[in-house]
C-alpha cells in the first residue's frame, strides 16, 4: 500500500476519514479496493461510517456489486447510503431493488431527497406503475418537493408513460419556473400519445415565453406535424431549426424525411435524406417508406438497391417495404430474389414478414407459391389465415376461400 496512506492508517480513525474526503480514492479505484481489504480488519470502521464513505465512493464509480456487498454488511444504513444506493440500483436496471430499498428507507422513518424521488419515479414509469407513481407524488408534496424542477420533470415523464397526459399537463403548469426540460418533456408526452395539436400549442407557448427550443424539441414538433399531416407547420419549424443554427443530425433527418413523405412531399424528403453525411439503416428505410407511400415504387426499389450496395442490410421492416412494392409492380423474380435473401436472413418465420410474402406472391398472381409460404408455418394465428383468403379472393377465387374458412373453423382457429 501506499506509505502516506498506511501512516494514516497508523495515526487512526480521524486521519482515515481526511483520505476519503480527499480526491485521490474517488480518482482510483484499485487504491479503494486496497484501503477497503485493510480497514475490514479494524474494529473501529462500522462505528465511525467509514464503510458508508466506501459505498459512496463505490457509487460515484458505478460499482454495483462491492457497494451493495458493503451495503448489505451494515445493520442500520444511514440515510446517506440508501441516497447512494438506490440511484445506483436504478441506473443499472434493478428496479425492483431500489423500489425494495425506498420502502425499507420510509418504513425507518428516513426521508428520501430530490435524487432519490426521479430515481423511483423513472422506474414508476418504465414498469407503467401508476399507482405507485401516484403514492410517490403525495408523498414528495408531503416532504415539499413538489417544485423542485428535476422531480417535477421526471413526474411529468412518469405520468405521460402510464397514460395519463392530463395529470402530466397539470404538473408541467403548476412547476413555478419550467426549464428546457419541462417543455421537452410535455411536448414530448403529447407527441407520443398523438396529441400532435396540443404538441404545437405547447410549442407555441413555449416561444412566446421566449424559450428557445433545441434539437430534441424540434424534432418532437416535426413529428407532431406528421401527426396532422401539416405540411406548412413542418416546413415553418424546419425553417426555424436552420435559423437556429441547429445542425440536422442523422436523427432529426430521418424524422424530417418522415414528416415531409407523409404529408406528400417527396421531392423536400429527397432532398433531406441526399444531403445525410451518414444515412443509417432507419434513413434508408424511411426514405423507401415514403417512396411507396407516395406510389413511387420503382424508387423506393432504387433505394433498395443503393442501400444494398452501400453494405447496409435490410431489417425485417424494409424487406416489408420491398415486397410491398414489388407486389405493387408485379415483379415476381425480384420478389423470389427478396424472399431468398429474407431466408437467408432468418426472418422468414417471422408472422409479419411472411404475411407480406404471401400478400406478394398474391399480388402478382402466384397463388401456389403464396399457399406455400401459407402452410409452412401454420399455427393459432389467424391473420395468415385472413391474408391468405384475401389472396385467393382478390384472384377471384371463391371456393378456395369458403374450404379455407371451413379448414379454420374445424382446426377451432380462433378470429
């Protein structure tokens, strides 16, 4: 061990605590690990909160298992200790643990603080948790917390997960000071619900208070014109971002290429997705998306094949697009071609994906090979089913449609 530090292991209990106030053990830590192995075998540690300062400074590095051993060790934890733990249990996705300490925390009459209440309130949302989202709120009111703005953030957050958008709102309006924050996550709230109106309300209340919104916001309003298909709100708030000086980011661009595409603007989704320095494949597949949404399906089939060739593999959700639109052409080879690749990719059992094979062998008359694909993986699902019979009956098929339904019905196939 290092000599200064043993010779304040020498001087006693009072010099140890001025080396865990000091930078040296939060900077290392292998030396913690040291000093932790030798003050184990001094009988005066539990009695001076020495261990609670190794567990702090186990937390700050994100040290999971040594701080909750340490943790563990100590009959009654100080306040302090549950305040290190439970942020760190959250953080590293053992909810349930830091719910299983805040209620031992109150249960010892132990007030949390204002890290301890977003930690629980975050899990409250994640697991959709109402009720104890709700139990938590009355008790930070109790404990006078109900202004300070990173809990009222995160409660904003909580409630806009459980669905409840109108206890979200009235939180955002009685925080007294609301930051940049507050207005992102509300709008982002309303955005995920499909309020896309209240979105653009918010947003314009936000600018009138003279906030200047930033990347994350912007991006939120972008979707909420997709929502309503505004294509001059859209273009406004793009406008904005520029004005701005707001870099467009390979995110923000594939919400752009989104928003323009589906409110029938391809030539400015274009536009968006050929100046991308690095598309990725979310880009790329939201690029073929709008194409086909805009029944310009020899383009998307383009994209496709740019996309391929510039080495970035198709997910489950372009091969969707892809036999969408080669259905949509009638081409069959290059359909066989997609469905080739999409077994060779492992995704052929997926019920999605192979629904779209059945839906694009249908399309371009090849009713054998869409049964094929039909019977290969039948189980209780009845959409392939429903898909199959459309096929038959949109090739004018009747009687094969009517056996089907009676094969269903007598294989207690549920709708």
């Amino acid at each position: 061990m290092d000599p200064i530090i043993q010779n304040l292991f020498v001087k006693g209990v009072h010099s140890l605590h001025s080396l865990f106030h000091g930078p040296r053990l939060k900077e290392d830590i292998k030396l913690l690990r040291s000093v932790h192995s030798t003050i184990l075998t001094m009988d005066v540690v539990r009695s001076n909160g020495i261990l609670e300062q190794i567990i702090s400074i186990f937390a700050s590095h994100e040290s999971v298992l040594e701080a909750s051993l340490i943790f563990c060790s100590i009959s009654h934890p100080s306040v302090r200790c549950y305040h290190d733990m439970i942020p760190l249990y959250a953080k590293h996705g053992n909810g349930f643990r830091a719910f299983e300490l805040y209620s031992r925390m109150m249960k010892e009459g132990l007030n949390p603080n204002e890290f301890t209440f977003p930690c629980i309130l975050k899990i409250c949302g994640d697991i959709v948790a109402l009720e104890e989202g709700q139990l938590l709120h009355n008790q930070l009111i109790y404990h006078g917390f109900e202004s300070n703005i990173v809990v009222g953030n995160t409660l904003i957050c909580m409630y806009a997960k459980c669905g409840r958008l109108e206890m979200a709102q009235k939180v955002f309006e009685t925080l007294p000071n609301q930051s940049l924050v507050s207005w992102s996550s509300i709008i982002t709230a309303c955005t995920q619900h499909g309020y896309g109106h209240l979105a653009l309300q918010i947003f314009n209340e936000m600018q009138d208070a003279k906030v200047k919104p930033d990347i994350v916001i912007f991006s939120c309003t972008l979707k909420a014109c997709c929502i309503l298909r505004v294509l001059e709100h859209g273009m406004l708030i793009h406008s904005q971002m520029l004005e701005s000086g707001i870099l467009v980011d390979v995110a923000v661009g594939n919400t752009l290429i989104d928003m323009y595409g589906k409110c029938g603007n391809l030539d400015d989704a274009r536009n968006v997705f050929e100046k991308l320095s690095h598309p990725n494949l979310h880009s790329w597949g939201a690029m073929i998306s709008v194409c086909i949404h805009n029944h310009h399906n020899r383009l998307a089939l383009e994209i496709l094949e740019r996309m391929q060739n510039n080495d970035v593999h198709p997910d489950k959700v372009v091969y969707t697009y892809a036999l969408q639109a080669y259905g949509a052409l009638g081409a069959i080879e290059h359909g066989k071609s997609i469905h080739n690749q999409i077994i060779q990719s492992n995704l052929d059992s997926d019920i999605s994906i192979r629904n779209s094979i059945i839906n694009m062998y249908s399309k371009c008359g090849m009713l054998n090979e869409a049964y094929k694909v039909f019977s290969e993986h039948l189980n209780g699902n009845s959409i392939p089913w429903a898909v199959m019979m459309e096929a038959y009956s949109e090739n004018g098929c009747g009687l094969p449609v009517l056996q089907l339904f009676q094969k269903m019905q007598k294989q207690q196939i549920n709708n």
